[in-house]
C-alpha cells in the first residue's frame, strides 16, 4: 500500500498497472470502498486510515485484479482482536463469493477453520497435512564451561 496515495487511489493503482481504462478503474474503486466500508474515507491517504481500515483497504486492493490465488501474510498482524475477528471475517466472505484460492502465513492458528488444508513450516521443513512439526532443537546446544 502506498501511504503518499488515497484510499481510492491505492485501489486504482493496481489496474493502473495492467492497463485498466480509467472509467473501469473508478467504478470498480468505488464499488470495493462501498464494500469494506470505506466509502467516506475515499480521499484520505492511506496514511490517515486506521490500522483496520488499511487492512480492510489492503484486502480489496489484492482483490481488485480478480487473481486466482491470494497469499496473506500476517493478515490480522497488528490488530486487537475484536477488529481481526472482523477483517478476517471480511477476508473469508470475499474469498467465498469470488471462489479464490488462498494460501496464508500466519501465527494465529485461531483464524483458521475445519475445511483448511494446515501445513506447518519451521526451519525450512513442511510436515504432513494438518500435522505439526517441532524444530528438533536436541542438538543445537552445545555446553561449554567457563573458567574464571
């Protein structure tokens, strides 16, 4: 996100880059700030936007496209949990009517829900679906004595 650009302007920008016409640019713009709520804020830099606002403003401006797979890194990062619940409530209800493919990084195994696939990443290893993997950490100390 671009904190020197407006809310509608961080929605543009996107189809500004593959060369959406400008009519279409504006028209969807407006229709995804209606959709998150943000339709008031449309000519506040990002900057002025709270920490919820800018994450609802992130998630349709990764949408905007119409890609076919989503990463979100750390998408409620930041975020007191009232607020995360509803962007990550936000985040779900999109994915769900556009039929989008999502692949998220995250700390918080409480975003995740029953019909996820779960693999968990540490230390470069991926373990089995919806298994854990435990950094084996046994070998990585080594005791040494001092002596004064």
């Amino acid at each position: 996100m671009h904190e020197g650009l407006t809310a509608i302007q961080n929605i543009e920008y996107p189809m500004l880059i593959v060369g959406q016409k400008e009519v279409i640019r504006k028209e969807r713009a407006k229709i995804l700030l209606n959709y998150v709520d943000l339709e008031s804020k449309s000519d506040f830099l990002s900057s002025q936007l709270s920490g919820g606002e800018k994450k609802r403003l992130g998630i349709v401006r990764a949408l905007v496209n119409d890609p076919d797979v989503i990463i979100a890194d750390e998408l409620t990062g930041n975020l007191d949990s009232s607020i995360a619940k509803t962007i990550i409530s936000l985040f779900w209800q999109l994915v769900k009517e556009l039929e989008k493919t999502v692949v998220m990084v995250t700390h918080d195994e409480s975003l995740l829900t029953e019909d996820m696939q779960l693999v968990h990443l540490v230390d470069g290893k991926i373990g089995k679906r919806n298994e854990r993997v435990h950094p084996d950490y046994s070998n990585n100390y080594q005791q040494k004595t001092i002596e004064i």
